[in-house]
C-alpha cells in the first residue's frame, strides 16, 4: 500500500464557489501560473504517484458555502482517479485544510479525533504551556487543527494517522526590525508549543500500542533556520522523540545526523530578494517501529533529486508546476 502527504499551494483557488474545479486561463496563486496548468499538472501528478490515499496539506476551503470534501471528489471525478473519497476533520479560517483523499476499495477511513484530557486536550481545543518562562501559563491553539483518523486496509490492518500542518506566523505589523524579531520569537514559541501539544498526543498512542503515523508539512527541520539555536530543538525533532518512543523518517533522521551535508528536500521557494531557490526538507512521514517494520519505503518525488521524475519530462515538469512543495511517498505491506 502507498500513502502520501503532499502540500499543494493554494489548492482552494482551483474551486469556484460550488466546489467545482475551474481549469481555465485565470491565474492561481502560483506566479505565472494559470488554474488550468496548475489544475493539469496536478492531475498528472496524482495519476504518477498512485497512492491509495494521500494526505492533502492546504485542501479546499470548508465553510458555510463551501466543502472541502466535494471539491477534492470532483477534483479526483474530472481527472478519474481511483482516490475518489475524502475526509476531513476540524475546519480552519485560513482557507486551507487538512483532508485525506483516499481509495475507498483499498481502505477506510474515518475522523477520530481523541477525547482529550486537562492536559492533552482535542486538537480544536487549548494547550496551556509556559512558553516564556514567567511561571505564568499561556494558552495556545492550532490555527489548523491536525486531521486523525482511524483507518483500516482491505486486509484488515487497523493503524491511526494524524495529519499535521504546523505554521509560524510571519511578523505582519511589525514596527521596525526589532518588533519583528520580538513578534517572529513569540510566533516560533507558538509553533514549539503546537509541536509540545501534538507530541504529547503521540505519547499517549505510543502507550497504547497504536500503530501510527504522523505525516505533513512540520514547517521546520533541523538547521533550517536561526531560531534552532536560540531554542534548542526544531519542531521535528519534538514530535519524532519522546518519552513513550521514537518515531521513524529515515529523511528526518539523514538530516539531524547530516547537518552539515547534503540532505533531502521536499519544497523549494523563490528568494525573490537573492533571486534564488531556497530548498528545504517540510514534508514528512513518521511512523512507529510497528510501521516501519512492515518493508517501510520512503520516496520524495523530487522532479530533479529522483532519477525516475527527472527522466520523465512531463511529470518532471508537473511537479514544478502543481506545487511548491514535492509529494513524499510511503510504500508498505500492509
């Protein structure tokens, strides 16, 4: 079995209001970009990786007027494929939410979201942490919520998922650059405190024996920026390592114990001050010893890192095209 993350940019601009794709010559959020190409590449995508269930990062917006779950069904209906059920957990107003598009012949899957307790409370709740230091305890939420899910293969297998997008927000309002790091710390405590929150859920399935797997775009990596330092620990290596286990990401592993060399990555951006690409290491799937015994095989689809995308031109150029992050891929015997 094959399940993916995969962080696709502004997705909810390919929609109109009734949830229906609009492959048209209007422009998508991506620069230069029309709905239209955006709309094929990712069709071309999909239809390459084949995956029986992918966890979309940035889904379609879900609202009063509009489903997150019927625009990606009509999504997978016009380019026929075979993942042509969604699911979904707790909405967000940042228009971009997290859904499992999914083959309802090869599993089932179903939102779960744990009951929480005072200290681990539900994902659409509030963590109370210290994040500063002032023995005074502040009181975070998600702005996306993560996404779990109870889930079943054809075979029978039972495993949990939680789909993760963790965000730091960029320092809007700032009055000069001393505001803007005062606001980019506290923003990045923010973000360690989400991390915290949704490792102490992990905690609690490790406990239990829950065959699990914590998959999305973590927003962070080790060495990707100043604040490791001044913090000590990046956001991925809170929710890999606890007390109750470690989960496995043989690219998040090749990265904390490579730091100074070459290390995957699963998103580029363009600088466009240093009129460069920036590569970075977002995506990722974690899973349990449980998981990664099953003949686990792990797969970025970098269109010029993997030998296979760059010797296939259209999906190469596909790739590029769709998103300005790259599908990462687990492959398992299940």
């Amino acid at each position: 079995m094959r399940l993916a993350t995969y962080n696709v940019e502004w997705f909810t601009n390919l929609f109109d209001r009734e949830d229906r794709l609009l492959p048209d010559g209007g422009w998508s959020a991506r620069y230069k970009v029309t709905r239209a190409q955006q709309a094929e590449a990712l069709g071309v995508v999909f239809r390459e990786m084949d995956a029986d269930a992918v966890m979309i990062i940035e889904a379609p917006d879900a609202n009063g007027r509009r489903s997150t779950v019927a625009a990606l069904e009509n999504f997978a209906a016009h380019f026929g494929l075979r993942t042509r059920s969604a699911v979904m957990g707790f909405t967000n107003d940042t228009q971009q939410e997290i859904s499992l598009l999914y083959d309802p012949d090869a599993l089932s899957a179903r939102h779960a979201p744990q009951s929480g307790t005072v200290d681990v409370p539900r994902f659409d709740g509030v963590f109370e942490i210290d994040l500063d230091v002032d023995a005074t305890k502040d009181r975070v939420s998600f702005s996306k919520p993560p996404l779990e899910l109870d889930v079943e293969t054809k075979s029978g297998f039972l495993f949990h998922i939680i789909g993760a997008h963790l965000k730091s927000k960029a320092p809007h309002g700032a009055r000069d650059d001393a505001h803007a790091m005062k606001l980019a710390i506290a923003n990045r405590r923010k973000q360690l405190a989400q991390s915290i929150w949704l490792r102490a859920r992990i905690d609690q399935h490790l406990g239990r024996g829950t065959a699990l797997m914590v998959m999305g775009d973590l927003n962070d990596g080790p060495g990707l920026d100043a604040f490791e330092g001044l913090f000590g620990r990046s956001s991925v290596e809170i929710v890999m390592n606890g007390a109750a286990g470690d989960l496995y990401d043989p690219h998040a592993r090749q990265a904390l114990t490579h730091r100074l060399g070459a290390a995957p990555t699963s998103a580029r951006f363009w600088l466009k001050h240093e009129k460069r690409y920036l590569q970075a290491l977002l995506d990722y799937i974690m899973v349990t010893p449980e998981l990664k015994g099953r003949d686990a095989a792990w797969r970025i689809w970098h269109p010029t890192d993997d030998p296979v995308c760059w010797e296939n031109p259209a999906l190469r150029d596909a790739l590029l095209t769709a998103s300005d992050h790259f599908p990462v891929t687990l492959d398992l015997d299940i």
